[in-house]
C-alpha cells in the first residue's frame, strides 16, 4: 500500500475488526509514532473488555506450544484469541510446533486468531507501553481472551506478566536447578501455576514442589478470594486443559467481580500510567540529547569528568526552555510512508 | 556496624582494598542512594584501569560455571578477579557448581576475588548504572578483571554485557531450538563465543553451527582488527581454557590499543551517560509522581482518560517549578543507619 493511512482512520477498520489496520496500529504503537498517540488515546477508552492473560516462564519450559494449545481450546468454546509474543524464543514463525497435533499455521489462518510478536530490542524502553497499546488495540478489534507471552527472565517482561488480568506462570519438570531458580522471582506473581510436559514422568516432583513452595508463602498471600491452583498439563496429549480454562474462568470471575481484582487493575492502571509516563519522558529527552550527548560521551571516556555530573548537565541541556514543546504530533522524517 | 560511616570515607578505604568498603559503596550504588553520588563520581575519575569483560548467554548454557573456571584460570596468573552477576539464576550462594573440580566456596573464601549479586528486580531502571558503577568500584579496589556476568534475555541483560571492553557470548550444545534462537539477536554482540559443555558429544555441531553464522555475517562486521574466535571449553575436563584466555588476552589488546577499541570506548561511555541520565531522570520523575499518580491511576482504571493524557498531565506536575530541586543530597529517610 502506498497512501500513508492516518491512524484515526486505522481506528474505525480497527474496530470493525480488520487485522491489516490492527496490525499497523501496532506497528505505529511498537515504533512510538507521535502521530498515532492521539489513535492509541482513543482506543483506550474506547477498551477495556477483553480478558488479559499473561502468561510467563522461562525459556524452555514449552510456553509457546502451551499458547497454541489453550488458543485451539478457547477457540472451541468460540472465543475470539490475540496472542502478544514478548519473547524472543517465540517461534510464531507458521512451522510445526506440536508435531501433528496442532500446527502453529492452523491458528495463523484462523481468522478468529491474532498472533503478534513485539521487537523486544530497541523500543527505546517503551516496551511495556507498547505491549499494553496493542493489547487494547486487540481489545477494539473485537478480540475477547488476549494471551500476553513473556518470557520470564529480565525485569520488564515480567512485569509485563503481572500488568494482567490474570498472571499465569509456566514451569516445566527436566530444566536443571540453574534454570528453576528463576522462579523463584516468578512464584509471587502467579494467579495459576502451570507445570507443562506432564506426560514426562519427572513432571509430578515438579507439581509437587510447587505445591510446596505455595503452602510456604501462603501466608503472605494478598489475595483472599482466591487460592492459586496448581494445574499439569500436557500439549502434546491434552491432558489438563479443561482443568487450565476452568481455573482460567474462575479467576476472570474474581478478575472483574471482586474488590481484589479492582485493587489489580488500580495497580495495573498505575502501571500503565507510570510506564507510559516514563517512556514519554525517556523519549523526549533522547531526542533532545541527541545533539548533546556526542562531546559529553567524550569528555566521560577521557574520565575527565563522572557521569553524575554529565548526565546532570545533559538533562539541564534537554530540558532548557522551549525544548518540552517539541515533542508532539511530527512524524520522525525517516519512517517511509509505506511502512506503516 | 552501627555507625553510617560517610560515602566519601568509604571510597578511601575500597582504594585500599577494603572488601566490606567495596561491598557497602555497592549496596549504596545498588540503592541510588543521592548520598553516595559524590563518592561515585570520585570513583569513576580514579577507575579505568581494569580489563572488564562482559559474559552473557541463555539460561542453561553453563554461564556461571564457566565464569568460576575462567575465574580460578586467571587467578593462577595472579589476576585478581571481581563478578558482578546480573542473573537471577547464577548460583553465588556458595554451593559447590563444578563437583569436586572447583568449589564456589574455594573462590568465595579467596581474597583475590570478589562476587556480587546485583538485584535485577526493582532497580528503578537503573540496573545499567549500578552495574557499571559496582564494576569502578571493583576497579578502584584493585581488581584486574571484573566478569559482568548477564543472562542473555532480555534488552537490559544484553546491552549491560556489551557495555564491556570484551563481549563473550556463551552457548551450550543440547539447549533445544526454542532456546538456541534467542542466540540470534546475542550473534552479532560477541567478541569472543564460546561453547561449553564440550565434553559432551553434540558439543561440535554446534560449534560448526556457531561457525556457520559468523561467516555468513562477516560481511557486515565493524571490526577489522578483529576476527571473532569460537572457542569451545569444557568447566568439567578443564579442556578449552587455555585457549579461551589467550583469546581474552589477545582483545584486551584490541580493546586498549587500537582504533576500533577507543570506539567501542566511546559507545560505552555514551551508553552509561545515557543510562545515568534516564535513571536520574526517572527518578525525580518517580518521586515527584509519589503524591498525583494514585488520583491519575484511578481515572485511568475507569477508562475516563488515556494513558498519553494522564501520563503528559503527571509529568508536568513532576516538573514544576520546585520539583527540579528536590532531587539531590538528602538520604532516604527509611533506609536504616546499619544497612548501609
């Protein structure tokens, strides 16, 4: 396509579910495009009715191939499903993930599916707002269940997990102490543990222990109606996805019904808030710096000075009158007007 | 210790290699705590003299017990030798990780090597500068060569283990696909790769693999004093160490004397001023945002307003007239004397 769409047009196909306009709206989103903030304003308010579920774990304990297989289940209870990748292990690429028993590129042809994987490099720390822009884009286009996939090591991607309605946490039996020790900063977190592979016969000390771990931290716990089920399952023979839609169901209920799911989506709204906050303010002040930066970087490699003291005088340089005007509503000149 | 001995006292005693100094300047770097900054700032004009090495690879891959062999290799040619862990799953807690080949705690109990944890979680974004601030402290206390060991996943993880003189890329035969394609986007980061785990028999396809990609990028490389060395190593047999120093020795050269190595100079003190600069940017941001954000977050929960909104309407609360001058030479108020 060669005409430059404005996003408040993307808004309105957006909204009559059309996925090449939801798909660029998420593009603009990822990219931070001034001029798509006024779009991704109105979408927000205009959302708010899907059931956010993010779903974390570390590399290797099957996440990817558990998405697919809960999003062939919603989709026969005829759920409309966004998948969100922030993962770069992701392999929502249209290959063969589960052998014969789902292909990844059933879901990519099902109409009723959305798979997206974010640039988790390079969003200039905005990946956490970009994330949360495309899930409310998701939400317009008509999408009721959105799967958010992080994977479960490095500080954003795991708050990101937790900026849901519903926090699931994947771990999976045969990954080494190495890898398992991660979840230990992930055991909090969880609304639903999931332990994937159950059809290996190592997967029931893995449930255990996890059982364990809860019963340890249950007194710290700060969610009163709901008590954190554990759930094995298994992608490749099924096993344990009525359990895992069921509890799934369950915590949507306590989500949107009780006074601790409104405590969550305060917390996820201040989330938001500061997050997007923080990515205006790091963004205004890259722009502003780029002109500064160059002969600071210098002096500071020389270690003639500290870098206290130049980000000090960089930040006063940014932020010197006139230069908070600039910040809005002009399209960055490099982006081709195909792009996007 | 109950006296809060001052920042700048601190300082005098880590130049002279005092170990419970260096750990404390750490915790206060670690902290952001605006009483240290003067003494940080001093460090980083008296640093510079180390050989700092950045090691990242996906979870699995033998990272941190590969940094203990590598670590008791350098210390036979008397090196001392500081870690610096960006990993939540490395295992510095003292067990043994090699079998009865080396013992952590052998290098735990050496006084010519020092390990430190950085907390990855809730470092207001300024993992980057506390890193880099542990590792001038390492510096100043004597240390030849400082380790930042991160996990490669993750934006943070990554660009903290570039931000070293000499980048060394972990991988590990048997990780699975998912795993390995994260490997990806860590390709073009390495100075040096390395396979461990070469004791094993599926160790040399993967070196072959690792091989077969460099020379399909070698077009596009930025370093012509360089050729990027694939070292395979075993922690277990020892085998592959020899070689693996020689080719960290032969890139200090590069790193301190050549054309090439005053750039990537350059690009590191860019990185850490643009990083100092954000940190200390979202910080007065986030403690101005203490008293407005709960009120804003609560309009933004209802879906009164949209995120761009509220968050522009907070950061010109924070930035006031006033708020700007907050920021500096007081001690938070709830951190207690004899932590710190």
């Amino acid at each position: 396509m060669s005409r430059y769409v404005p996003s408040s047009e993307l808004v309105e196909r957006a909204a009559r579910g059309e996925v090449p306009a939801i798909g660029r709206l998420i593009s603009r989103a990822e990219a931070g495009m001034p001029e798509a903030r006024g779009a991704l304003a109105t979408i927000y308010r205009r959302a708010g009715r899907a059931h956010v579920i993010g779903l974390t774990g570390v590399p290797g304990s099957g996440k990817s191939t558990l998405v697919a297989a809960l999003t062939a289940r919603l989709r026969t209870q005829g759920l409309k499903v966004g998948i969100v990748a922030v993962d770069p292990s992701s392999p929502y690429s249209g290959g063969a993930i589960l052998g014969d028993r789902i292909r990844m590129s059933d879901l990519v042809n099902d109409p009723g599916v959305y798979i997206r994987s974010m640039a988790t490099r390079g969003a200039m720390g905005g990946l956490a707002r970009a994330t949360l822009d495309a899930v409310d884009i998701l939400d317009l286009g008509g999408f009721d269940t959105i799967i958010i996939e992080t994977v479960g090591v490095g500080q954003d991607e795991v708050e990101i997990a937790k900026a849901s309605h519903t926090t699931v946490v994947v771990s999976a039996p045969g990954l080494g102490d190495e890898i398992q020790a991660i979840k230990a900063g992930m055991l909090e977190i969880a609304d639903i543990h999931v332990v994937s592979k159950c059809d290996r016969s190592d997967a029931n000390r893995t449930l255990v222990d996890i059982k364990q771990m809860l019963t340890l931290g249950a007194a710290t716990s700060a969610k009163p109606e709901w008590q954190t089920p554990v759930v094995g399952v298994s992608s490749y023979t099924g096993d344990g996805f009525d359990a895992l839609t069921r509890a799934i169901d369950r915590h949507r209920d306590v989500a949107f019904g009780t006074a601790s799911g409104s405590r969550r989506q305060l917390a996820i709204a201040r989330f938001r808030l500061e997050k997007t906050a923080e990515n205006l303010l790091v963004e205004r002040f890259a722009r502003a710096a780029v002109t500064r930066a160059p002969a600071l970087a210098e002096r500071l490699r020389r270690r003639d000075a500290d870098p206290y003291s130049l980000a000090n005088e960089l930040l006063a340089a940014s932020f010197e009158r006139g230069s908070a005007h600039e910040r809005d509503h002009h399209r960055p000149p490099h982006f081709a007007e195909d792009h996007w």
